[in-house]
C-alpha cells in the first residue's frame, strides 16, 4: 500500500479530526469536573450516541461477527441479552444515577458516589472500588488495545508489535488533551461511523450474493446448523451468553455517561436514541458474520486470511466489496469503535486513580489545575500497562472483553442498581457484595465450572449478599436515608 492511497489518506483524516476535537475540548477544560465529567453538561443526543459507542468496542465488529461467522447464527444470543440489559439499565439506573450521584455530594466518580451514598468515613468502599476499576479495566484496555493493534496489522502490513503502539497513539492524545469533553464529543463523531458501516457491509454482501434467499440457501448447503439458534447450545450456554446483558448494570464508563447528562430529564430521550442506534449496529454485526458465510462460501479463493483469523472478517469484506475510499471508512470504523471505547476506559482509570487515591489520600488540598495534569499523566501511565498487556498477538479481543465485562458487572451491577432502588442498604452489605461478586468472577473463571458465565453467580451471589448483611446490619443513618428520599423525589418530580 503506497503512502498516497485513498485508505491511508481517510485514516490520517479520520485521525486527525478525533486530534482536533481534543485539542477543542482541551480549551473548554476548565477544572477537574470537567476533565473527569464534562461538567455535566452532555446533552441526549451526545449522552445517547457516547453511552453506545463507549459501550460497544472492537468486539462489535471484530469479535462478534467473528463468533457468528465461524458458529453460526446461535452465538447471536449475547446481542439480544445486550440488548435486553441495556434497556434495563436505562430504565432503571441511569436517571436515578444521575440524580443520586448529585444529591450526594456532587460525586464524579462511583467510587466517589459510593462513599457518600453511604457515608463510608473509612473510605474502604472507595480503595476497593477504585482497585476493582483499575484491575478490570487494564485488561479492558488491553482489549482496546489488541484490538487496534489487529487493525493496523491488517491494513497497513506493518508488524503486531508496532501496530499496537500505533493504534493506541490517537486515543491517548485525545483523552489526554480534552478528558471527558474529548471523549463524549469523538464518541458520536465514531457512533455515526460505526452505524454507517453495519448498515453498508451486509446490504452490499448481500447484493453480492444475490439476496437474503440465496444467502441463506448457500448457508444452509455449506451446514444447516448455522440456521439454528440453539445449535450445540443446551440451557447453560443461552443463560451463559444472555447473560452478558447483567454487565451493564455495572460498566463505569457507561455509568459516566447517565452521570454527566446535563439533567434526569435528558435521559429519557438519550434512552430512545441509544436503544434504536444499539438495535440497528446489532442488527448488522449479526448480518456481517452471518451473510459472511454465504459470501465467502461463494469466493473461497478470497477466504484464507479469514479463516486464519475470523476476527478480521468484517475488514476483509470492507476491502473486497468497496473502492478504497469507501474501505478507508468502513476501517476507520472498525478504528472508531477501539478508540471510542479505549478512551473511555483510559478515562475511567485515571480518575479512579486521581479522585480516590491522589486526591482523597495524597493531596487532598490540591488545585483544580493540579488534579487536571495528574489525571492526564494516569492517563498515560494506565495506557501503557494496557499495552504492554497486550503485546501477545494470541490475545483475543471477545475473551478480554468477556473477562473484564463480568468482573464489572458482578462487583459493581448489584451495587449500583441497589443503591439507587432500595433505601435500607447498607455500607457493609455494598462492601460485602462488592468483594463477593469481584471474587466468585476470578474463581469462577478459573475453574469454569458448569460452563457457567462467571457473570451469573457473581451477580447472583453479590445480590444476595448485599441484601443479606443489609438486613442483618443495623439500618442506615437518618442522614442517609433522607438523601436516598432526596433523590428518589426528585427523580420522580420529573
């Protein structure tokens, strides 16, 4: 590929605008608030297309056609249980987060929102949360990282090695320079992308191969058990991937984004756009493993990098089936969706590190301007370790992201949803489900037993014990209780 290609020249132009929109974002950080939260002052459309595109990483259009490409239509359950949990987290967590986040003290971050929710003087709530954010998220990263790496490889030739470094240079500067702002403002620019290239590919695979019919008849003739949604699946395996949809209850760069909206009010529209933006790039991820089969069933001379690695179907296709122009796009999707996420996550690690270690342990005196550059050099530090991480080629984007996707959604999912929902929950229950659905995820990963999604039992387990050591405890303080009202009559004011 020469220097002068048409892809090369739409990535340094894609690139070079998400660079622009942080240098912009940059100007408009003001303090720490900013830099960590926006302010919050992200209006529906942005809180919508940012809470998506945070979401949904470089499994959308890596790891997940790749699923359905190589098993078939049956590992679509994990979008419809996506798309169930969701929903469920925009009806019931994200207002309510957003309102509970400021009556209790104006907190930036969960770990911060934690501690005041329920007036945790010994802070342990925030160490532990905020270790939970930084083990979890690393291997986030990493994914985000492994991910872009596979990209750069791919297209431009060059060695794992250095692809990773190159696909990661772009999110860091922008996160670095512009904070929230930077990343809520290239998430939607990215969710726009993404979109756009899950609606072309399939239309255009399918125009290919002559329509649904003949796609689906070629599928069919190659293995009928690609048609079967329960193909090799008994029950524990569908609960396993529906079961991803309990993740979002506890993702913290998704929780940023209901916590900065501009007011609870917002997110009622936010949640209509999400859910129809979600919807449709499910829709078409599914369609690019799926149809993938029939398309490279008929052109099996173009299949080979493929079946080396079915995790770069969705660009292979996007270099068969379109000009460079249009490849160059459809790639800078694929690039969209490892740095809208990567950003987030990057951005969640530093103000884990800066709010609740720096700043509630080492300076708590500390100026806006001070916490602001601190944040931006976690932000870098964080960005390494993940590369480093990601340094073996053999790492698999779906499987990082299945790993860190329930370590959130255990030790988190039950708390957030709690708090926000029951007025009798207590500190040592949140402790104790914290710590309880954190620690079955790693042991259940371990020794995988049953087959069972480790998010399961540790969201089961969490719930459990937070309600438990709840109502054994004494019930929370007047103080407490009248804010948790606070909240909830505010939320309902509407």
């Amino acid at each position: 590929m020469t220097v002068n290609s048409p892809m090369l020249i739409t990535f340094i132009i894609y690139i070079t605008g998400m660079l622009l929109i942080g240098f912009i974002a940059y100007r408009s950080t003001k303090n720490f608030d900013d830099y960590i939260l926006g302010g919050r002052r992200l209006g529906s459309v942005v809180t919508a297309l940012s809470a998506g595109a945070s979401d949904m990483s470089g499994w959308l259009l890596m790891g997940l056609p790749g699923a359905i490409f190589f098993l078939g239509i049956s590992e679509s359950w994990i979008a419809l249980g996506l798309l169930l949990g969701a929903y469920l987290n925009w009806r019931w967590v994200a207002g309510r987060l957003r309102v509970h986040t400021e009556v209790n003290n104006n907190a930036l971050t969960l770990p911060d929102y934690f501690t005041n929710r329920f007036d945790d003087k010994s802070k342990i709530l925030r160490i532990i949360s905020a270790l939970v954010i930084l083990i979890f998220f690393t291997i986030y990263c990493a994914s985000g990282v492994v991910a872009g790496g596979l990209l750069f490889e791919n297209t431009f030739g060059i060695s794992y090695e250095k692809a990773i470094w190159l696909g990661a240079l772009a999110t860091i500067a922008y996160t670095f320079l512009g904070g929230f702002l930077a990343v809520s403002w290239t998430d939607t620019v990215q969710a726009t992308l993404m979109i756009f290239a899950l609606i072309l590919v399939p239309v255009l695979i399918l125009f290919k191969v002559g329509g649904i019919g003949t796609a689906i008849n070629i599928i069919e003739a190659k293995n009928h058990a690609y048609l079967d949604m329960f193909k090799n699946l008994n029950i524990i395996a569908i609960i396993s991937l529906m079961g991803w949809g309990l993740g979002y209850f506890g993702q913290p760069h998704i929780l940023a984004r209901f916590m900065a909206a501009d007011s609870h009010q917002t997110i009622h529209k936010a949640r209509r756009i999400s859910m129809t933006w979600m919807f449709l790039c499910l829709a078409g991820t599914v369609a690019v493993g799926f149809f993938g089969i029939a398309y490279f069933e008929m052109n099996p001379d173009k299949a080979a990098p493929v079946l080396q690695n079915r995790e770069r179907i969705f660009m292979e296709l996007g270099e068969l089936l379109f000009n460079p122009w249009i490849t160059g796009v459809l790639l800078s999707a694929v690039l969209a969706a490892v740095m809208s996420t990567l950003s987030c996550q990057l951005l969640v690690c530093s103000s884990a590190l800066t709010e609740d270690f720096y700043k509630a342990f080492i300076r708590t005196k500390a100026s806006q301007k001070e916490l602001v550059w601190v944040g931006r050099m976690m932000v870098l530090m964080v960005a390494i370790i993940s590369i480093v991480i990601a340094t073996n080629p053999n790492n698999k984007v779906l499987s990082l992201v299945s790993y860190a996707w329930a370590g959130f959604g255990a030790a988190f999912g039950p708390i957030v949803l709690m708090s926000v929902l029951w007025k009798r929950m207590t500190r040592n229950g949140a402790l104790a489900g914290m710590l309880v659905g954190a620690i079955t995820v790693l042991v259940w990963m371990k020794f995988h037993w049953f087959d069972l999604y480790e998010i399961i039992p540790g969201f089961i387990f969490a719930t459990i014990t937070i309600v438990a050591v709840s109502l054994l405890g004494k019930a929370p303080n007047q103080v407490i209780q009248q804010r948790f009202e606070e909240a909830a009559a505010h939320y309902n004011s509407k």
